[in-house]
C-alpha cells in the first residue's frame, strides 16, 4: 500500500514540474511576442482577445511537444518579422537597429559643429563713432 501510495505521489510531483515547466516555457514565450492588436506589449501584458488566442496557441503547440523556437518560426511565418519583441538583425531591419545611434550621432556633429563656429566668431571692431558713443554712454554722458 505504502509503494503504491510512493508512486502516485511521484507521478502527481512529476505531472505538476512538467505543467511549471510548460507554464514557464509558455511564459518566456509570450514576453518575447509582441501583441499584434497592442503593439507596444507583450502577449504577457496584453488583454486583448488575439493576446488570449496566441497564448492559447502556444500552450497547444508546447503540449504537443514543439520547441521554443520552432513556436517562435510559426509566429513569424504568420504574422512576419514584427510579431518578435526583439526582431533579429536582417537586411530588413538594419535600420531599427543602427538608426537611433546613427541619428545620435549626427546630433552630436550637428552640435559639435554649431559650438566650434560659435567660438571662431569674432565680431567686427567698433567705428570711431560706435566708440565714441560707447564710451560716453559708460561715463554715463547723455548722447
């Protein structure tokens, strides 16, 4: 009796670490999809019906013994590079990666340029006439 009651004890244990694992494998897989109807969250994150529909997929697909990554290549089958929170490097997306430090850069030249010309400017020298007044404008002359 106490081998048998051993053993179903064993199988619920492991039946309950497999159902975590899942869970957390289906976890990790919904913070890496982006919502299609949010787009700014996760699957994790979002409410929306379409969300509740592809984590119902991914679920069924884990169930059915499928990798992560081959989830991840469905997904991306259906819906494109875009459903992926974090694209990878491609030809088609180069520019999501390089164009915000390519636009910082050109900030910092534009900048860079518009102090280095601020510094070299040296104004024109004062006419007789501009001095003249300027100096009885100091001594607190009347014009």
């Amino acid at each position: 009796m106490s081998r048998w009651f051993a053993l179903m004890l064993c199988a619920a244990l492991c039946g309950v670490a497999a159902a975590t694992s899942i869970e957390e494998r289906e976890a990790n897989l919904s913070a890496s999809l982006r919502c299609l109807v949010c787009q700014n969250q996760t699957l994790a994150e979002s409410n929306a019906p379409l969300a509740s529909d592809m984590r119902q997929q991914i679920r069924e697909q884990l169930a059915q013994g499928k990798s992560e990554q081959q989830i991840r290549a469905f997904f991306e089958q259906r819906y494109g590079a875009f459903v992926r929170y974090d694209p990878p490097f491609t030809a088609s997306t180069w520019l999501l990666w390089i164009g915000p430090f390519a636009l910082l850069g050109v900030g910092f030249v534009a900048m860079w340029r518009l102090v280095s010309r601020r510094n070299r400017y040296e104004p024109a020298p004062l006419t007789p006439a501009e001095q003249a007044r300027a100096a009885s404008l100091l001594n607190g002359d009347a014009p």
